[in-house]
C-alpha cells in the first residue's frame, strides 16, 4: 500500500558509502518521467545527476549549501552517493502548446525573456514537487533514502557545473543509521 511505503520516509542528514544500483536509479528516474504530471506537458526543468564519481561538484554543492548557515554540518547530505540537481529549463513547446501559441496563448517556460520569472519558477518548482514525490516513493519500495535540500546559492554564476537558475535538490543513497544524527532525525 502507498501509505506502508511513505511512512518509510525519514529526513536523513548522513548517508552510508553504498551505492544504489546505478541501472536501479537510472530506470526510476524514467519511470517517475513516465509517471509525472505536468503543467502542458512542458516539464520546465532539468536534472543534474550527480553520480558517485562528482565528487568535485559535490564539495562544490556542500560550499554553496553552507555558505549561509551558521552549523556547517547540516546539509553533509550533498555527499549522498547520487545528487539531484533540480534547475530551471527553457521548455520547446510541444504540439499542443505551439497550437495555442498561434491562437495567442503565452506560456512563460518557452520564451527565454519570461521563463525565468516568477510565475513560470513557481510552475517549475510545483512540477518539481510531484516528480520528486514519485521518485522517493520509488525510492522507499527499494529501501533507498530520500534528502532533499532548498539552502543553497541561487546565483548560477557561483556555480560551476550548471548554468540554470537552482531550484532544489535531493540527495539519494542509503540511510547511515549508526550516526548520531541520523537517530536524532528519526527519533528525536
């Protein structure tokens, strides 16, 4: 029952060094795509996956997530053995939307002076919402953890591996259940 599997759900500061299954990952992510609503059926945003091996972009990722926050260790879940970078994205119409175009509709997330204002982000950030409600309940039926992250740098330039406005991020892997912690966050 989906109830059993979301309240396997636990906020998780610290992850172990093993790995999820990358072929596991990967096909999740196609089936939350599969699975996902989406406002015209644009999906006005891009993921960044950052796998085990970035672990550059990572310590890149931990700098701009802490450089606001006083308790550096609060979000060491960027060190997750997989990281999902959430950003904006100029969305190409689709069949449906051209259509409406031509009939005079607008839709700010498929013309580069308005996708990344206001209305448009918030589009993007509730998309974002439902994908990743998917993919974590995806997630807890493999018994992989779900961390999610919105304390970070929101400027593009300051980062080196996207050139997209930062929307969210959520960090994958496996519980580290033996820290201090991980038990304060479930239990405390």
């Amino acid at each position: 029952m989906i109830e059993e599997v979301y309240k396997k759900r636990v906020k998780v500061r610290r992850f172990t060094d093993k790995v999820p299954d990358h072929n596991l990952i990967i096909d999740m992510m196609k089936k939350t795509h599969d699975l996902v609503a989406s406002k015209q059926n644009l999906m006005p945003y891009k993921i960044h996956v950052l796998d085990p091996k970035c672990k550059i972009q990572k310590e890149e990722l931990f700098k701009l997530t802490t450089q606001s926050v006083s308790n550096a260790t609060k979000n060491i879940q960027v060190y997750a053995p997989y990281v999902l970078v959430f950003t904006s994205r100029l969305a190409e119409p689709n069949e449906f939307v051209e259509k409406k175009i031509s009939e005079g509709h607008f839709y700010q997330a498929c013309f580069p002076e308005t996708y990344h204002n206001k209305v448009a982000i918030n589009i993007a950030c509730i998309e974002i919402g439902m994908w990743t409600k998917i993919f974590t309940g995806l997630c807890l039926e493999h018994d992989i953890d779900v961390s999610y992250i919105k304390c970070f740098d929101t400027n593009p330039d300051n980062w080196s591996f996207i050139n997209e406005l930062p929307l969210f991020v959520a960090s994958v892997g496996y519980c580290n259940w033996w820290s201090e912690s991980a038990r304060l966050d479930r239990y405390g």
